[in-house]
C-alpha cells in the first residue's frame, strides 16, 4: 500500500510544492488550508499526473477545536496516515514599539497555536496505530532572529524547541520527528521573495525537505548551504555587525 502524507498549509508555496515532490513518489495525500478552492486545483492536477489519491479538506488551524476532527477525516478517507507535515504558517512585519500586537497575535495563533494542534492531533493518530512521523515547517529564523520579525522568529523558535521535547517524549513510540529549518525559499509568504540572498525555488526545496523526512532526520536546514556555515558565522557576529547586515537585507 501507498505510504500517506497529510500537510496543512497545501494551498500555495512551500506545501504545494511539498504535495507536488510526495505525489511524484507515489504517496497518497490529505491537503488542508483555507483557501479549498487551490487545493481542489492542486488535487485535481497531482491525481491526474501522477495517479495517486488526494483527499482535501478545508482548514484554518487557528480554530484550534477543528483541526483534530480535519485530521480524522482525512486519516479516514485515505485509510492511513504515515505522516503529517504542519506547514501552515503566516509571517508579519512589525516595528517594536509600534503599539498593535494584532499582527505578533495572528503570527502566534498560526505558527505556534496551530501547529501544535496539528502535531497533537496527529500524535493521537499515532499512538492508537503504534507508528507514524511528525514533520513540522520551522525557519532559519529559530536559530538567527530577524529584526521586524520578532514574532515570526521567536515562534520558530517555539516550534523547533516544541517539537525537539515532543521527540524525547516519543522516543520509546516509534514515532519520528523531524523539524525542518528553511532559508529562504520563493513563495508569497511575504512581498519580493525573489530578491532576498540565496533563495531558491519551493520545488527545488521539496525535493531536499522529501529526502530528509524519507531518511528521518532529527533537525535539517533547507538549503544546507550557505545556511549551514552563515549558522555557526553568526554565532561569531557581534551584535552591531548583525544588525548591520540584516537593515541592509531587509530593504
Ligand atoms: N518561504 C520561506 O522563505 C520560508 C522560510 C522559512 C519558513 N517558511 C515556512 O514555510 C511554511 C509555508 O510557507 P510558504 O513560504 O510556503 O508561504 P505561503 O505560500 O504563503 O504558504 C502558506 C500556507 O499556509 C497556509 N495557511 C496560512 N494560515 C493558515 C491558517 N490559519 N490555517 C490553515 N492554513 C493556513 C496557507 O493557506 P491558506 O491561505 O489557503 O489557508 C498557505 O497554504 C510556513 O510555515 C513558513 O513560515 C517559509
């Protein structure tokens, strides 16, 4: 039988780009996000290609209350789930100090909130079936914080730390975790990705963040490079000179 991937957060960039790289290996797919519209489209269009089965299912994951129902619809219209990648996420950019943390609230109840609802849900899956793998989408900005995205990062930084506990807890359950660290990837998460330094192409990106679930890996950077080496530079990097470096990026 088909192996099974469910993603929230399939409507658009990197989860598309996700359920395009798990369908082209033959895994059959549950896809949520709001937007139902795109995911009928993406369904219609993975089905027809590559003739594996997609069930979808409209989702916010800040209803935190319907998300685990959205989960068991889909385990059960499929029959199995093998994995659940929470992808889902929102960014905001905010000026400290400004004095509306309505934009740091709605990153929070998404990135933070809403994936753990997703990962709870599917741990619950897991257990009654005795196995399963949890994916979750992090960022380069859990290990490096980016100014003006102070909610951003700092949730990250709450789901790799999150998911990292969740590890230790099931270690003994074989379920798997991995966390996924991109950099920066083309998607419409925020205006004129294309311009940022090293981004690469969401199915470029699929692709790597595919291999490193199939091979279980605890925590991945995706690209590794340069993400990888700019990790351990920072950490030398005086404050200033950061600071420095990511207004002149960020404009
Ligand atoms: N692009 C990057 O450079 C980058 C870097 C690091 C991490 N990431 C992470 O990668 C993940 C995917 O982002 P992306 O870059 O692919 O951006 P994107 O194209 O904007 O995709 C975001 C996805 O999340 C869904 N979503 C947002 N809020 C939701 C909600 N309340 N309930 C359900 N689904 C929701 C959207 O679907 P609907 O609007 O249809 O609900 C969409 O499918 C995010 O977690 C993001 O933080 C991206």
């Amino acid at each position: 039988m088909n192996k099974t991937v469910i993603i929230t957060g399939a409507s658009s960039g990197i989860g598309a780009a996700l359920a395009t790289a798990f369908a082209s290996k033959g895994y059959n797919l549950g896809l949520a996000a709001r937007r139902i519209d795109k995911l009928e489209a993406l369904a219609r269009q993975l089905e027809d290609t590559y003739h594996v089965q997609v069930a979808i299912t409209a989702l916010d994951v800040q209803q935190d209350s319907q998300v685990a129902p959205a989960l068991s619809r889909l385990a059960q219209e499929l029959g199995q789930v093998d994995i659940v990648v929470a992808n889902a996420g929102v960014t905001g950019v905010r000026r400290s100090g400004s004095g509306d943390i309505a934009i740091d609230k709605n990153i929070f109840q998404t990135n933070v909130i809403g994936a753990i609802a997703t990962l709870d849900a599917a741990t619950k899956i897991f257990l009654a079936q005795g196995h399963g793998h949890l994916v979750g989408m992090s960022s380069f900005s859990a290990f490096s914080p980016l100014p003006t995205s102070a909610a951003y990062s700092a949730s990250k930084a709450a789901l790799t730390n999150y998911m990292n506990a969740m590890r230790l807890e099931l270690i003994n359950k074989k379920i798997n975790v991995t966390v996924i660290h991109p950099g920066f990837i083309k998607t419409d998460i925020a205006p004129h990705m294309d311009k940022y330094p090293f981004v690469i192409e969401a199915d470029v990106a699929a692709q790597q963040m595919v291999r490193a679930i199939e091979i279980n890996k605890a925590n991945v950077i995706v690209p590794a490079m340069p993400w990888k080496a700019a990790k351990g530079l920072m950490k030398l990097m005086p404050d200033p000179l950061l600071a420095m470096m990511f207004n002149k990026m960020m404009k």
